[in-house]
C-alpha cells in the first residue's frame, strides 16, 4: 500500500487492498510478497530526535508495531512494521519496513477435539478453539497489582496518591434501604491531615450533598456541593481531619453518604476502605443494573452495584482487575454458592471472560485476562470496552459499565524548565507549563504554553524517560503551536501510554532553534485537588525569569494557580522546579509584589516552599494589591537564598470587584480564575510590558502628562488636556502636568507648592486617571476610552476629595439652540449669520453627554446613541435596538409587519429579522411599521460599520 500524506482515507483504503491482493499473487508464485508500506518524511520538529513518523504516530528506532488503516479494516495484525536505524549524511535516521507475516504462522490442521482451528479477534494466525477458552476462563487467578519498578524500562514513580493513604467506597442504596439502582463511587487519598476525594455517580440526580458518619450514623463532617457544576462528578476536601476520624478510616468505621435533593437522608451509601489495586490502578468502571431481564421488566434492586479496578501489565498483553460488588446476593436472601460470570465486551461482542464461584458474603472478585491483543488494548484506551457481570442461572439482574480511564479531581500539569531539559541543564530563563486531561474516549487533551524563549520553538512533543538507546517520542504536539501557546488533543494513546501518563512518567519537550533537542522540559505529575481552583478554566500563570527585570539566567521554573473568592479571599498553588532553595531547603518564598506611585517594590509574603510547592489561603490582601491585580500590573515573585531579589516571577491578571475596584468583566459570585497578561489575548504589549484589557497607565516616557489605556489589544494614549487658568501668572506645581493659578494670599488652605512630593498622603487619587493630584489642583477628567472631557472640570480639595463639575453654559432664550462644533461645550442661538453647525463626530465627550449617557454591559454609550446589544453567552442580536435617553437604554425587539396574502414566504437567515415574501408580484403596500424597521436596520447597519 502507498500510504502518503494528503490523500483521503476511502482512497489509502482502496490501494491497500489492491496492494494486499498484489502480495498475496506474488506469495502464491513463490515469490515473498511484502507491501510496500512508506512513511512521512521527518518533519522539522523531529531534528534531533532519530526514529520514524508512520500514520501521524512518532516510533523510536528498533520499534515495531501492526499498521492501522482505520475502519472498516482497523489494525492489520499480519503486517509488521520496523523503524529500522539508517546512517544518512552521517546521521543516523529511522526508515520504516512492512513486511507480511501471515507466512510465518505454524501449521494447525486439526485441534485435540477435532474442532477446525479459528483465528481469533486481533491474531494473525489459527488456533485451536479449547486453548483460547483455557486462557480466558477457569477459577480466577489472584495476582497482585505490579508494583515498584516497570520491568519495560520506563520509570514509574509513585503518584501522589501513593504518598499517603489510598481508600474507596462503592455506594449503593443497601445501606439505607432505599430502591434504587442509582450507584456510586468515591476514591480518596489521605495525606497529613487532610482527606481528599472524587466522586462520580450514575443514574442519579446531581447530590447537593456529602455526608460522612460513623458505624453509629452519626454525622461527622459535611461537605456542600452547592454551586459544583461538573458532570457525573464531585469533588471535595475535608481538611485537618482530627486523629480519632483517621482511625475509623483505617479500621473501615468511617461511611460515605450522597444526598439529593429528593433523598434528604441519602439516597446511596458505602463504607470506606482500603485496596490493594487502588495503587496501580489505571482504568475503572463503574457498574450499574439494568431494568429488564430476558425481555421482562423487573422493579429496580434495592442497592445493586458495582466497581472495577483494572491496570494493563507492561506489555499491556495482561489485565489483572479487581472487582466490588453490593446487593447481589444480601438483597435476595439466597444463601447458596452463585457462578458468577465476569465478561469484558466490545458492545455485545464477547472478548474475554472470567468464571468464579461467589458466596453470600462474595463481594469481591480478583482475576487476570491473559492474552490481550493490540486491538484490545487500543479498544481499552478509547473507552470501547465495557464490563457485563452475571450469574450463570439469570436469576440477578445484570451489572453493566463501560471502562474509562480512572477518574480524578487531581489535575496532570507540568512545569517546564531549562534545568531539566535534554544532555545538560539550560539557564535561559525561558520557562513553560502544561495542563493535560484525559476523557473518557481515552483522548488527552492538552494545552501548552511556553515564555521567555529568545528563538523560535521547532518542537514540541510527549515523550517518556530518556533511555540509553534514545528517547521514546510518543505524540507530536507541535501542530497546535501558536505564538507561544499549544492547545490540541492526541487522539491515539494506547493503554500503557495512559497508564504511563497517570502514573507520572511522560514528559514533555520544548525545542528551539537555538537548541534544537531540548531547551525546557518537565515530567507530567498529578496535582492533588485543593478544593478552590477550578483548573480546568485556563492555563496557569507562567513563572520565568525572563519577567525579570533585568532579566535573570536561571534554569529554575514555575506555575501558579490564583483565584479570588466571594469573600475577596485569595487561593494559591504555586509549583516550581530548580530553584536553590538551600541546604535546608526552607529559603524559598513565595511573595506578592506591587510598585508604588513612585515605582517602589512593595512586597507581601504569602509562604514558604515545601518540596517545590506552596499553597494556601490569603484573607488580608490589601486594597492596593487588589487593585493592582484588577488591573493586571501585580506580579507573583519567587525568592530564593540567593536571589533575594527574585530568581523567577510572573504577571498577574486577576479581575475583582473587592474593595470597590471597577471591573464589568467578572462574576464573582463562583470565583474567579488569575491569568498572566501575556497569555490573555486582549491584553496589549506596550513598552516591552504586557498590559490588561481596560487598564490604564502612566508610560514611561511621559509619567506626568499622558495618559495610556488598552482596548481588546489596541493601545490609546492621550495627552492631558489643560484647563485654561483664569490668573495671568499661573503656576505649575510638583508633580501636576497643569498650570493652576496659585492661591491667594489670605488664603488658609496650605499651598500645594510647600506640599512634600504628590504622594497618597497629601494628594487626591481620581479613579478616571488613576493618578495622584495635589490639593488645589484642577483638571480635565479622563473617560476611557473617549479620553479627557474638556467640558467638565475636577479639583482636589482641602480634606482629599474630588469634586467635579460640568461647564456652567449660559442661559439661552431661543427655543432651539445648536452647538456650532462638536468639541463645543454649550449650545448657542441661531441666527442669520450662524452658519450651519458640522455633522462630524468627534473623539471628545460632550458635558452634558457624560451626563445623560448610559452604561450597557461595560460600554458608555452617548445620550441619543443606538446600538445593537451583545449579550454574553448570545452574541450581537441584530433584531433587538437600544437608545440611550437622559441616562437610561431603552431595547425592544423589531416588530415585523405580517406577510398578509402571501404565498411564497422565505424564512429569515440568521442575520435578518423578519420573513420576506417571495411572490412575483405584491400588491400590498409596505406598512409604516414596516418601513421604519428598514430604516432602523439601515441605521443599524450605518452605525456597525
């Protein structure tokens, strides 16, 4: 088969088995038939990495593999494929060899029972019948979960649930003695003091609640799921569980209950306990009943269920699983042994199956499948595979459940650094991070941001450990890489390579043009759930020492999670490699760091670093970092023993209404997510700096006197507008842009000019400009994004308040004044004389426009203005108008006129408002209402552009 990159898949296909049958024809001629399979070219970001690129899949050299033509003909099990190692051009290369080994089977004519032999789904060749059911079936084999080093070769480190103490619970409605066939399951990790926990359900309504007691019923603690929005999962923390409750944990006295809304006492309930298979465990299914059975409908059991932990061996040929189960024999009253038969399905097809015998107080079945093909395996990392358990007489109603990769609250991310990229350690100071989620189709989906980096990325990949012989290449993430950031899904893992990223042992490559094998790299490791960051809503914040200034040559990286809560508290995760933290390791500390009105650092320790992480909750963060992280010019910075000074920071971005900060764009009423200016996409880069959406500044290059804003990544500035003193000798003072007319002598207000230097102490803050304005002073206010408005004035007063005010106009006696300009302040009368006033628009804000304009979402719209709205989550709705009057919008949707005698009616498109009448001719005249929707959509659509 020629297999190139470009052609469509009906066309691979067709070629594949013309090519197939050629083989076959020259086979039978005596000839060896192989298929001429061809790999893609090694693209750029291979260089360094010596193997081949078959199907859109990385193979390492000496690699072999079955190549998959996708359906209807999936995995071709006689053709082998090799990446072969060539030298070319003094480089050592892979090139990819198919050859056809359907020759190579062993001859089986006749089977010890007589049966012909079968070849069976995912081998290439025959066997008997009776060696197949041998291996599938029979007394289950009790085997240990593999522990300690993978004999592969790949390191497998213990996760972080490994580091504590690992409990499970199987909730059913047994306990409580409710109908129900609604189950559960909860798998925690006990680590210190506090206990940590995912839940996910099926057949239930979403729980409002999580209840645990003791074997008395009595309630320990309880943990509110209100507002918790993920689906058929919950999450939860329960901290500084005292000892006396981690007691019942280990002696299995410690119950788990989900309340509903319907079930106040519980609608399912389980006793926690400990497992053997819960350290190794990389798949699970969570097994339910069905309502009927042989075509008959039964009433629901009364708390029937079950869970499976399975884990695939290193060659992923074996599946040692263990399995818990509730209510098949205690609700039934029978007491005699039970055949219970345990079967792994693809859809109604049989793969393999287990037969063991249960007594009343069976609840538990260990067993091994032996013999798994390639395709079971790829079936078992794309959630194809399902459990079905049964008795052998059908007397119990049946357990089902599809497997997926087992389920958690812990997020898989990683921090990247130069310190531990490939052959030697780079100190650059670039750094990057990744999140990284596997769905129950078995796809990982990642995101992957990189900063700091002085050249060009040319790779970028997920890789396991560094061998002797080179490294393993597992996906190539590159194709998703955009101005620093990759956001993509590898679609074709198989069960190892699942198994080998939960277990702590994939990572990932950065590579540059000035490096091309590694600059940064970083392994993948779980991040235990702590109970405040939704994770899953964007990346963290990147922690470099390129955000130094001036930068720092460190090979030491970092990420941090923020957010702030209702209650304006702040949450924190802040992980880092590399750093020097000391012999004692306690000389790192995380800090948040802000600069005063006169570029001062001004510091807030939030904590000390344990083992690279920091975490926890800060309830006294200021009104100035509040504010400063409102407007994106807050910075987390990392100090270590020997760089007091910062040895890596990042900028944060954290919006916040606390404190009466202005912020239109969040709710805080679920928390809030902090991101880093430079990965936000409306933020602007202004003087080497990353600026927020809607936050202003002084620039550097004029601190006094301009005035800058950042609108979805457009940059504003604007010089400040002076009011015209009134005195002949005015005065500039300290600090203010403006000349002021100084003060009388017989004045009793201090003089601004004996004033120290403008400071928060003696000045007046005017939230419009952001800035600091001497007592006495006077300005023009600042309206982002119309700019300064010349027709209102601001002073700074004796006791630190602002007060603004309009333009006093003169009264007018004729009945219909006009304003000559657009940039006048106040309206004249007509006369004979005056010339007719200018139908531009200007740039600057009328006075009594700021007055009587309106504030829709988080745009200031002029008195007389329409607009279509643009609602959240809808988008612009170009059938509903608003117009400001005196301060208040006022929106109703476009009425359209009925299409009366019409026959032939066109539906409107999405960007019309009304049905249009397609007949030849229509004799009706359009209505008044009619044609003032078509000028109010032409003024609609004069207006948009």
């Amino acid at each position: 088969m020629l297999y190139e990159r470009g052609l469509s898949r009906w066309i691979i296909l067709l070629l594949s088995l013309f090519l197939v049958g050629i083989a076959e024809a020259g086979k039978n001629s005596g000839n060896k038939g192989h298929i001429p399979l061809k790999a893609e070219r090694n693209p750029p970001h291979s260089r360094g990495i010596p193997g081949c690129i078959f199907g859109g899949k990385v193979y390492d050299l000496e690699t072999s593999w079955h190549p998959n033509l996708g359906e209807p003909f999936f995995e071709m099990v006689c053709m082998d494929c090799h990446c072969i190692p060539i030298v070319v051009n003094d480089t050592v290369v892979g090139k990819v060899s198919c050859e056809d080994v359907k020759g190579k089977c062993a001859d089986v004519d006749v089977c010890r029972n007589g049966e012909d032999p079968v070849q069976q789904p995912g081998d290439c060749c025959k066997s008997c019948p009776i060696d197949a059911q041998m291996s599938n079936s029979g007394d289950p084999v009790e085997k240990d979960f593999p522990t300690g080093d993978d004999p592969s070769g790949e390191e497998v480190l213990p996760t972080e649930s490994n580091q504590g103490y690992n409990f499970v619970a199987l909730l059913t409605g047994t306990s409580i003695a409710v109908r129900t066939n609604s189950v559960a399951r909860a798998t925690f990790t006990l680590l210190d003091d506090t206990l940590r926990f995912t839940i996910n359900y099926a057949k239930m309504q979403r729980p409002v609640l999580i209840r645990f007691t003791n074997a008395l019923n009595d309630t320990v603690f309880e943990h509110d799921l209100h507002g918790s929005n993920l689906d058929n999962k919950v999450c939860g923390v329960w901290r500084r569980i005292s000892g006396i409750y981690q007691k019942y944990l280990h002696s299995k006295s410690l119950f788990v209950t989900l309340v509903t809304k319907s079930n106040e006492n519980g609608l399912v309930r389980g006793r926690i306990l400990g497992h053997r298979a819960l350290n190794d465990e990389t798949f699970s299914s969570l097994m339910s009943t069905k309502r009927t059975r042989k075509g008959i409908a039964v009433a629901s059991p009364m708390g029937y269920g079950g869970i499976m932990m399975l884990n695939a061996a290193h060659d992923g040929r074996t599946i040692n699983f263990a399995v818990l189960m509730d209510g098949l024999l205690e609700n039934s009253g029978h007491v005699l042994p039970t055949t219970v038969i345990v079967e792994l399905r693809k859809r109604n097809d049989v793969v393999k199956e287990l037969k063991t015998t249960v007594g009343m107080n069976g609840v538990e079945i260990v067993g091994v499948w032996d013999g798994v093909s390639n395709q079971h395996q790829k079936w078992l990392a794309r959630g194809n595979l399902n459990i079905r358990i049964r008795d052998e007489d059908g007397v119990f109603p049946e357990l089902n459940g599809q497997i997926t990769p087992r389920p958690s609250c812990d997020t898989l991310q990683c921090v990247l650094s130069g310190g531990e990229a490939i052959d030697r350690p780079k100190v650059t100071g670039a750094s990057g991070s990744a999140v990284l989620h596997i769905d129950n189709e078995g796809n990982i989906n990642y995101r992957v941001q990189v900063t700091g980096l002085q050249t060009d990325v040319i790779g970028l990949t997920l890789e396991g450990k560094v061998r002797r012989n080179g490294r393993k290449v597992i996906a190539d993430l590159f194709g998703g890489y955009e101005n620093g950031i990759a956001i993509g899904t590898y679609s074709k893992p198989n069960a190892k390579e699942i198994q080998l990223l939960l277990k702590n042992s994939l990572f990932i490559n950065v590579a540059t043009e000035a490096y091309e094998k590694s600059e940064l790299r970083g392994r993948i490791t779980a991040l235990p759930y702590h109970g405040h960051i939704t994770r899953h809503a964007g990346l963290p914040i990147p922690l470099s020492g390129r955000n130094l200034d001036p930068p720092q040559v460190t090979g030491a990286a970092g990420q941090a999670w923020l957010s702030i809560d209702r209650e304006c508290n702040l949450h924190y995760e802040v992980t880092t490699v590399g750093l020097n933290t000391g012999n004692d390791g306690n000389h790192a500390y995380v800090k948040l760091l802000i600069y005063d009105e006169n570029d001062e650092p001004v510091y807030k320790i939030l904590s000390a670093f344990q083992d690279g992480m920091a975490a926890g909750t800060a309830n006294d963060i200021s009104e100035d970092f509040l504010l400063d992280m409102n407007e994106g010019t807050a910075y987390l910075l990392i100090t270590t023993k020997q760089h007091r000074n910062g040895e890596i920071r990042g900028q944060i971005l954290l919006p916040n209404t606390c404190n009466g900060n202005p912020s239109n764009r969040i709710d805080l009423s679920h928390g809030v997510i902090g991101v880093s200016p430079e990965t936000d996409p409306d933020s602007c880069l202004f003087e080497e700096k990353w600026r927020a959406d809607n936050s202003l500044w002084s620039p550097d290059y004029d601190r006094t006197c301009t005035t800058c804003t950042c609108r979805k990544r457009t940059v504003i500035c604007d010089r400040v507008v002076c009011p015209i003193p009134t005195c002949q000798s005015p005065e500039t003072w300290p600090g203010e842009c403006c000349p002021v007319c100084p003060p009388e002598k017989d004045s009793s207000t201090q003089s601004p000019g004996k004033l120290a230097d403008n400071n928060a102490d003696n000045s007046c803050y005017f939230e419009g400009d952001q800035k600091f304005h001497s007592v006495g002073s006077t300005w023009h206010p600042y309206l982002p994004p119309f700019g300064y408005v010349v027709c209102a004035f601001c002073t700074c007063e004796p006791d630190l308040s602002v007060n603004c005010t309009r333009m006093k106009c003169p009264p007018l006696e004729c009945e219909r004044p006009i304003r000559l300009d657009p940039d006048d302040c106040c309206q004249v009368c007509p006369s004979t004389t005056t010339p007719e006033p200018h139908l531009t628009t200007s740039a600057l804000i009328l006075a009594d426009e700021v007055v009587r304009g309106c504030y829709f979402g988080d745009k200031l719209y002029r008195h007389g203005e329409e607009w279509n709205p643009n609602i959240y989550s809808l988008g612009v709705m170009p059938c509903v108008t608003c117009r400001c009057k005196n301060g208040q919008p006022q929106c109703r949707k476009v009425e359209c006129a009925p299409l009366i005698g019409c026959q032939k009616k066109k539906k409107k498109a999405s960007n019309e408002c009304c049905d249009v009448c397609l007949d030849p001719v229509i004799s009706t005249t359009p209505s008044s209402r009619t044609s003032s929707n078509k000028k109010t959509r032409s003024k609609n659509r004069r207006s948009s552009r």
